[in-house]
C-alpha cells in the first residue's frame, strides 16, 4: 500500500515537472513565435510611409531655362533647363505651344526648337502632375539672323596708288556690327559710319575690313594700296 503511494505521488511529480518545462519552453520560444507571425500579419509602417511619400506631390520650382544665346545664326537650337524632377515641361515659341516632355528624375530637360527670322520669345512652363499647378520661367528672347551685314565703302582706294602714308578707310554697316580693319576694332558710330586712319608702309599694302553682326555672320572685303613716296 505505501509502495503504491509512493509510485502515485512520483507519477504527479512527474507530471507537474511535465507541465512546468512546458509551460517554460512555451513562454521563451511558442509565444515568440506568435509574436513575430503576428508583426509579419500587420502593415509595415516603413511601405506606407514610402508609398505615402512616393504619391505626395513635390514643391514646384520655377523652371529656369539656361544658357540662351542673345543672337545666332543657326535656324535651329537646343535648348536647356531645370525645373522640378518628373513633371510636365511645355514649351512656347512667341506663345504658341510648341512641345511638351517630361523632366528627368534630377529635374533636366531639353527641347530642340526652329527659328524664325529675327526676334523668337521663348519660355517653359512646368505642370505638377498631382496638383496640375503650374509655374511660368521668364520669357527670353532670341534673335535669330542669318543675312551678312552690309558693308559699304564710301571711296573706291583698291588698286590705287598714294604718295601720303595715311588713308582713311570710310565706310558704312548696320547697326550692333563690329567692325575690324586687319586685325585693329574700328570705332562705329551709332549710325553705322566708320572713319579708321590706316598707315601704310612703303610698297605694296593689303587692306582687310570685317563686319561682324551679333549673331557672328560676317561680311569681308579685301583692298590693294600702293604707297610710293615722292
């Protein structure tokens, strides 16, 4: 009988020392377990704050357009800028729109535009594509020339022969022309005229003159004097 006790109250021990080490290995790794199925369950907060960030529209910068030339010769031109990145750049040509692309991810873009004689007004506007607010650059203006300037000399001196070491070189071009006699800037007048005192040397003399217009078309002429002392 006490024998029989003995083993009964073994056998509880048992059981209860069972249900202790289940208990522990339940609480350290069952129950972790379940924690972390669950923070795998819930909606990761770093996704939606991506996503949130990803679809919140950007503060829309003014575009800006660079390095435009004042005057060019050249009927068509590339033409470059920065506004804010992705969004929707038009352009407009004397306020027409002419096309329309989209901004890379640093905000660049570029338009290959054609020319029309004399003054062309260009500028971009930017579209926010969530917003569709838009911001206007400042309007440039492009000269576009691609007739030589006229060049006119008032005396006829090629092929003559002087006896005086000086010779006024006269002539006439447009206006904003920069005129050059070999080499040497001459002074124009705000009507055009020009008066340069060439020296000559003794002998045979060759005489270039340049116009230059702002958009680098260039008109030349060449004259021979001969200077023979008395």
């Amino acid at each position: 009988m006490r024998r029989k006790q003995k083993h009964t109250i073994l056998l509880i021990l048992l059981i209860f020392i069972g249900l202790i080490a289940a208990g522990y290995f339940f609480l350290y790794y069952g129950l972790g377990q379940i924690i972390n199925y669950a923070f795998l369950l819930r909606p990761s907060k770093t996704n939606t704050s991506s996503t949130a960030t990803q679809q919140s529209p950007q503060i829309l910068v003014d575009p800006v357009l660079q390095d435009l030339p004042y005057a060019t010769n050249s009927a068509s031109i590339i033409i470059n800028g920065t506004t804010t990145p992705e969004q929707t750049v038009d352009f407009y040509q004397d306020s027409e729109k002419i096309d329309s692309i989209k901004a890379d991810y640093e905000g660049n873009f570029s338009f290959q535009i054609y020319l029309k004689s004399g003054e062309n007004g260009v500028y971009v506007k930017s579209t926010d594509m969530y917003t569709k607010r838009s911001k206007t650059s400042k309007q440039s203006t492009i000269l576009f020339l691609d007739t030589p300037p006229e060049l006119r000399l008032e005396e006829n001196l090629d092929g003559k022969t002087v006896n005086t070491q000086f010779v006024d070189i006269k002539g006439s071009t447009e206006k904003e022309v920069f005129v050059q006699i070999n080499s040497a800037p001459v002074v124009v007048r705000a009507d055009g005229s020009f008066v340069y005192p060439f020296k000559l040397k003794e002998g045979d003399n060759e005489i270039k003159i340049f116009a230059v217009d702002v958009a680098q078309n260039t008109t030349d002429k060449t004259i021979r004097i001969k200077y023979q002392k008395e």
